[in-house]
C-alpha cells in the first residue's frame, strides 16, 4: 500500500447496511432497516489509535461511538492489545 496524506496513521471507511427494497412474508411486507456508517481511526504510534464512527440509521437518530487500542508486544511475532469503547450518544436532527 503506498503512503497516503498521513502516511499509513489515518484509515476511513464507511458502509451501507440493508439497502434493498425489504422482506415479505406471505402478505406482510417490512422495510429493511437501512443505515449508513462511516468512520476513521488514527494511529498515535506503533502502540496506540484511536478511533471514531457515526451511524445513520433510516428511522431513527445518529449515533456516535469512540474508541481506543493499546497494543503491548509479549514476543517475537506475538503482541496482546487491550481495547476500550465508549457510545458517545445521539445525534438529534431538527
């Protein structure tokens, strides 16, 4: 992978879940419950990054969701990393 903007320390993505015309059963017909995603995460260092991520769900209101990693070398070709999250609450749309 070539470096881009800030090296190899950023990375974003993002997704679309359920998008699709729905499920029927027999004569009931639901919508699937679409949501768009997105996020990016930031390496501090070797060790540590961070994270942060949106959610947009179709019926109901955004959230957002923080995070971050520690990652600590036990070997030669071993590391363990410890992981924590935090639902940083809802976005309300007027």
């Amino acid at each position: 992978m070539s470096e881009g903007f800030l090296g190899d320390r950023l990375r974003v993505g993002g997704s679309i879940t359920n998008l699709g015309s729905g499920l029927k059963y027999e004569s009931e017909e639901e919508d699937l419950p679409t949501t768009i995603k997105g996020g990016a995460a930031y390496r501090m260092s070797k060790r540590v990054a961070f994270a942060l991520d949106a959610a947009f769900p179709k019926d109901e209101n955004a959230y957002v969701m923080g995070g971050a990693e520690y990652e600590m070398p036990i070997a030669t070709d071993w590391s363990a990393a410890g992981r924590v999250g935090i639902f940083l609450g809802m976005i309300r749309w007027f």
